[in-house]
C-alpha cells in the first residue's frame, strides 16, 4: 500500500515537471509582436525605450531573421524559424549606451565600436536598414531619428 502511494506521488511529481517543462520551452521560444528594447545592462535609460514591432518586420515586411540576428562573427543567421533562441543583442554588444567621444577616448573602429557597445550595434543595424529602406523606396515609414523611435521619458 505504501509502495503504491509512493509510485503515485512519483507519477504525479514528474508529470507537474514535465508540463512545467514543456510549457517553460514553449513560453521561451514564443516571439511576442512587439519588443521591448529595454535591457538590463542599463542602471538608467536617458531616452524613452524604443519598441520594435518584429511581427510588423518579419511578417509585414518580409525581413528573414538574418538581417537583424547574427553569430558571434558577424554572420547572419539566415536558418532561424519563428520561435528558435537567440541571444539577446546585450549578451555579445555587452558595454552600454555609446562609445565615448572626445580627444580623451580610446580610438575604434566602426566595426570595433560595433562589436562593443550595444547602442552602437542596434543604432547601426537599425538605423542603416531604415535609411537604406528610405533611399530605396522614398518612404517614411523607416524612422532614422532619435525621437522617431525612443518616445519622449514616461510615455
């Protein structure tokens, strides 16, 4: 009898853990329509957060993964799926805010100032494509300003 309610106890425990489990991959891989760009990397924002609406780019926009996700040289990723992992842009472009400017300031590269600072590598990403987006099809629907994308602190 005590052997029973043990072997039940057991069945009913791993059951909670593999839905836990199941449902915790899931949540994980889910892509929500519009992201937030704020990071943890920041102790204070001096701008309003800006919000990317990847649904709008990926489905609207028909822009593949690749074009904004990349591995650790550079290179897209162009076999993501919807829902696959990946790093967030912080965990690679980990030092935060811009690279310093100034006679007193360490001399980079582009590409170098890229690598680093995580405001450098998404204002590039982002902003590049838009301006690109712009000269391509004269449109106005690809911000390229400060204000455009980071609301005004508090809204």
């Amino acid at each position: 009898m005590k052997q029973k309610r043990i072997l039940r106890l057991t069945a009913v425990v791993f059951a909670v853990v593999f839905v836990a489990g199941i449902t915790g991959l899931y949540a994980g891989t889910n892509v929500p329509d519009d992201i937030k760009m704020e990071n943890k990397i920041y102790s204070k924002h001096t701008k309003g957060i800006a919000t990317l609406s990847h649904k709008k780019h990926a489905e609207d926009y028909k822009i593949g993964c690749g074009e904004c996700h990349h591995d650790e040289k550079g290179k897209k990723l162009t076999n993501l799926k919807a829902g696959d992992a990946v790093k967030s842009c912080a965990e690679c472009h980990s030092k935060p805010g811009q690279a310093p400017k100034g006679a007193d300031a360490p001399k980079l590269s582009k590409k170098e100032k890229i690598q680093q600072y995580h405001a450098e590598s998404v204002h590039a990403n982002c902003i590049d494509c838009h301006k690109d987006v712009k000269k391509k099809d004269k449109s106005k629907n690809a911000p390229t300003t400060c204000k455009e994308c980071h609301p005004k602190k508090g809204k």
